[in-house]
C-alpha cells in the first residue's frame, strides 16, 4: 500500500499504509467518503451533520467535525454542520430530510453524554417506526472507567456496563458500543450496511465513549477510500408472482393498497400504469399518499380510520387487497375491522418478509417497483368488470364532492381546520410540500389531501410525534431547497418542541409554519368525548371541578404569535380564509422563513367518518357518559377480527 502522509491537528506520525487520527477524526473521515447508489444515481450518503456539544463530545466529534471544516483533507469534500437547538429536534430533521430523500440519504446527529444523547431516543424511534435512515452518535462514559462515575452517569448496582445508552437498543435497527478504536471498523460498515438496507433500514446508533472519542490510533488509508453503497432492487420470485396473478385473476373485487414503500421505491409511474391497465382501485395510507395521483380515475384516496368514504367503501367489500409497500398499521386496517367480507385475501408486495407476510398474505418478496412492473406485464389484456368500474367511479365523484364541502364550509365565526387545508391544497404546487404529524390533522389531510405528486404529502404517522412537525420543516427544506415548505403546527404540538425555529432563522431557511392556534388538543379532546371521558384534560383551562364540556370559556394560553416573532420569524396573524390567503401570498414571496397565525374552531366540523379505531373504553364507571360508550364499544368491535 502507497504511503500516505497528512497533516492534522493531532501532532502524529504517518506510518507506511496507515495514517493516524482519533476515533471520532475516523469517524468524520470515513463518513465523508461514503455514497449510496441506485439506478444510476449516486450521491453522498450522509449529507451533513448535526451536533450538540457538551461534556462527551465537544473535544472528540466536535473537535473532528471544526477540524473536518478548517483544515479539509484535499480532495475530499468537507462534512457540513449545523447548529440545531434540542437532540430530540435535530433526530426528527434528519428523517424528515432521509424521508424526502427517499432514503438515499440522511444526516448524522451527536449528542453529548447523558440527558443530551438521551433526548435522542424518541427521534430513533420514530426513525425506526418509519423505516427511515439516521445516523446517531450519542456520547457515553469512560470506557476505561477510571473516571467513575462521571457526571450524568448511569450507575447500576447489577453491572457496571450499562448506560442511559442501552435505551436505544429496542428502539435502533442497529446498536453498537465503541470501547476499543479498533471495534470502530467493523462498527463503521455495519453502519453503513444498515442504513441502506431497504428492508431493515432504521435508527442506526453507535454509542462513543468519551476518552475513546479522542484516542488516537494508526488506520489502515484504506478504510477512507470512496464507498459506494448500492441499495438492492430485489424482482420478484417467479413462482410467487405467477401465484399473485392467479388471485387477481380470480378476483371480483380487487383493491391496492398503496404505502410508503411505493414512494420510498420512486415506483409512482409503475402504480399508475398498473391502475390504469387493469382498471383496479388504488387507495392509499398516511405514507403512501401521492404514489398516485388524486385524480387519477382509480384513484380512490385514503383507507381506515382516517381515509374517505370513497376508498372505505370498495374496502368494505374488497375479496382481494394488494398491499403494496405498507406495513398494515392499525389505521389502515381500522383495528383489523376495515375488510368486511368474509371471503377477503391478501396479496402482499414489501421489499420486507416481515410486513409481507401480514395479513395471512401470499407473500412478494421484492422491490415495490419492480414488483409492480413485472405484475403489469403478466396482467396484460386483464381489467376489471364493467360494473365495478362504474362503482368506483361513483365514489371518488360522491367523496371528491364530500372533501369540496369540507374546503369550503363558510363555517363561523373561527373557520375550521378543513378550510385552512383547502386553501393551502389549492394554494401550493405540485413539487411543494405539506408537512404534519399529529392531533386531528392526519385524519382531515388523509381523508381530504388531494395529492398530485409523490413528493407533496408529507405526514408522519407511524410514530405520529408532536414535535416532528418544526424540526422537520428544516429537514425537508435541507432535502429540497427548491420546494415550498410548508409545515402545519397545531398549538399543542407547537409547545412541545418549537426549539428548531431558531435553527431555521440562524440558517436563513425559509420555511411556512402554519399554526392553528384552538386553545387544545382537538384529535384528543373529541376521542375522549366520543369515548365517555368528557374531553377531561385536553382543554386550556385552570385545575378545578366539573366536566369540561361544561366550560364554555375560552382561556387564553401563550401567545404563540410573539413567540414565534421572538425565535426571529416574520408572523402573519390572520383571522379569516380570505385573510389567510393573502398572508400565504406575502409568505410565498418572502425568502425568510414566516408563521401564519390563524385561530380555529376546537370542535371542528371534522369531514364525516367511515370506519373505526380500537380505543378501549373502561368496562365498568359511575359516570353514565363511560358507560354508554363502554355500550357502543362492545358493538363496534364484533366485526374486529384477524385475517386468517
């Protein structure tokens, strides 16, 4: 192997073949010469940094990435870092921008020890659930343990190698501690390995010693060469797709229904062609939405507890459903009481076994794309009856009028949240994106959001995290500068976790909150009311006695408005749609980010639902609101039961 010589920071003498730096500089460097591939299109893998500094990593990745950006080794391009504001925010940033990415790529996110890497471990969670790629290095104790116990240290009687740490474990698609510089290495490439696998792709999570971050150690020059990791592109098994045909084929009443894995798999074009060949209804999930255009003739829009009329429908009465890169949560299957006739089967295409096989399905083991090409090709000259056409064409007409009524409810005096998501669907482009992630706005956008492009809907509702929604809007915004970003914030959410605002102004990334300001938690509020629990503790309002059905009085809570101009937006408070239609405009136009301010009724009107979510109500109360819904809940579940 040639001999390398560099210079670093670290005074150090390069050895023939090898070059020394501490873990944390290896880390860096070999995270910079790493790129994934698909299709042709290669890009960098992790895109950039994120890093909060204290005790634990200011000295060891912090000191790697500001000597990564002063001192660049020629020929490499420096890793870039930004400065966010909460661990938990940089996390959900990262899988905002890996999902947008279509998880070709993501960014790396470190913390310092205890509380601040501990912070993390929701954003690994909801990465995981998602099956999103980020890259996580929480710092840890001393591996040496001289110093022992060191600040913020976990201390079990039982064994002294536990840390706060071992929490990432059930939450991560991969875990690994870095007690040695030379477990680095195999650590590194499993890393790597992970994030872009398309089946097991999650939270990867390498935990750094703090004495171990700044170790030095000699390196072979080989382990910093370029890498080109390339995601797989798994076709179907033959025999499997012969099997799945045959089921089509044998249908009276096929449904698809498409998920995350559609989009993530970029195999839009191949769903429609599909849909449009055989004329079968497409319905989409929370992560799926978009895979298929809105308006596409058999599009059918969003399934279970949150979708439309219109697909719940045709699912009501489905004896064949293709599920096509989603995971079944039990939204989409409406606690497994969405399918209701007796003879129904499944046909599952999941690049993942695990999600393949749910559903008592006959399993397709293959990438969403391929899949569903070579599927079209072996469909050739079928297409569903007359009837059902006429069917499926008499409820996207019968739900798209539904959703125009909810657009356009004139409702008063404070508008409905449906109104505000009319006016941004017909106010924001086809390569624009909505984000949310929680409260009563996931069910109104998938049951609402027409959807033109894969890339406008943007939803997190595996995890469903209050908080995603700020952080993600800096994510998505890094992903796609190109695109309007607007993030809609509930006041609920809004309180949660607003830090990343800061970040957005300090990085001059334009991003559009829309904040629907309602003194509550509406998604929770109406759930306990329908559920016997009389809205108790989801309403703004000082402790006391008494239903809070009974309050009538609106309590003002912070002014989220000032705040917001505090974190150094610009605010449009606005109080009408016509008002809000105005201020987007002026929001558009701007190049700072901005907040769009805008009060709305706490009890809706929501659009009408269609189908059911299991929420156990106590079997036995003194209070006769429990027990009629405790009546009504026994009913509702008899159909529940599982596909076998």
């Amino acid at each position: 192997m040639p001999h390398e010589r560099e210079t670093t920071n670290v005074s150090n003498e390069a050895y023939a073949g090898t070059i020394r730096l501490t873990v944390a500089q290896a880390t860096i460097r070999f995270l910079s010469n790493q790129y994934s591939e698909r299709d042709g299109v290669e890009q960098r893998l992790i895109a950039g940094a994120f890093g909060i500094f204290g005790h634990g990593n200011v000295a060891g990745i912090g000191q790697a990435l500001l000597q990564n950006e002063i001192e660049p080794v020629d020929g490499e391009e420096p890793m870039p870092y930004i400065m966010p504001r909460n661990e938990q925010g940089q996390v959900h940033a990262a899988a905002a921008f890996a999902k947008v990415k279509n998880r070709l790529q993501t960014y790396m996110c470190t913390a310092s020890i205890g509380p601040g890497s501990l912070n993390m471990v929701t954003g690994a969670a909801l990465a995981t659930t998602n099956r999103v790629p980020v890259l996580l290095f929480p710092s840890d104790q001393f591996a040496t343990r001289v110093p022992d116990p060191v600040l913020q240290q976990l201390e079990d009687p039982r064994t002294l190698d536990v840390t706060v740490n071992d929490a990432f474990r059930p939450v991560s698609r991969f875990f690994d501690r870095i007690n040695r510089p030379e477990q680095l290495i195999p650590s590194l490439l499993n890393a790597m390995r992970v994030l872009t696998d398309p089946a097991e792709t999650g939270a990867v999570v390498i935990a750094m010693p703090q004495d171990v971050q700044a170790e030095a150690h000699d390196w072979p020059v080989e382990f910093f060469r370029k890498r080109v990791w390339h995601v797989r592109r798994p076709l179907p098994e033959p025999a499997a797709l012969e099997r799945a045909v045959a089921m089509i084929k044998a249908a009276k009443r096929p449904m698809i229904i498409s998920g995350g894995g559609t989009i993530y798999s970029e195999a839009s074009e191949e769903l429609r062609a599909l849909a449009t060949a055989t004329g079968i209804p497409v319905a989409d999930t929370q992560a799926g939405k978009g895979a298929i255009n809105f308006d596409h003739p058999c599009a059918i829009g969003g399934v279970g507890s949150t979708g439309g009329d219109s697909g719940n429908h045709i699912a009501d009465k489905a004896d064949l459903v293709i599920g096509v890169g989603t995971r079944y949560s039990d939204f989409t299957t409406a606690s497994k009481t969405q399918f209701k006739n007796p003879d129904v089967r499944f046909v599952n295409i999941n690049v993942c076994a695990f999600d393949a096989a749910k559903e008592s399905a006959e399993m397709v083991v293959a990438d969403a794309r391929e899949a569903l090409a070579a599927l079209t090709t072996a469909l050739e000259g079928y297409h569903v009856d007359e009837a059902y056409s006429a069917e499926i064409a008499a409820e996207r007409e019968g739900w798209l009028a539904r959703t125009a009524e909810c657009y356009h409810l004139g409702h008063g005096p404070l508008p409905a949240q449906t109104e505000v998501f009319g006016a941004l669907n017909e106010l924001m482009s086809d390569e624009d994106i909505m984000i949310n992630a929680a409260g009563s706005m996931p069910g109104d956008l998938q049951a609402l959001w027409q959807a033109r492009t894969p890339i406008q809907y943007h939803v997190e509702y595996a995890f469903s995290c209050m908080g995603y929604e700020v952080p993600a809007g800096l994510g998505c915004k890094l992903a796609r500068p190109e695109s309007e970003v607007v993030s809609i914030v509930g006041d609920g959410t809004y309180q949660m976790l607003p830090m990343e605002l800061a970040t957005v102004v300090q990085e001059g990334i334009k991003v559009i909150y829309v904040l629907l300001q309602n003194y509550g938690f509406a998604s929770i509020g109406a759930l306990s009311e329908s559920h016997g629990s009389q809205r108790f503790g989801t309403k703004y309002r000082q402790r006391g006695t008494g239903s809070h059905l009974a309050d009538e009085d609106t309590i003002a809570g912070v002014d989220i408005a000032a705040n917001a101009r505090s974190w150094g937006l610009e605010v449009h408070e606005v109080h009408s749609i016509a008002e809000f239609r105005e201020a987007y405009a002026k929001a558009a136009a701007s190049d700072k980010p901005s907040m769009i301010h805008i009060e709305t009724d706490l009890y809706g009107p929501n659009p009408p639902g269609s189908s059911w979510w299991d929420v156990p109500v106590s079997g036995v109360s003194r209070l006769e609101s429990t027990q009629k819904a405790y009546e009504e809940y026994v009913e509702d579940r008899k159909p529940q039961r599982h596909y076998l």
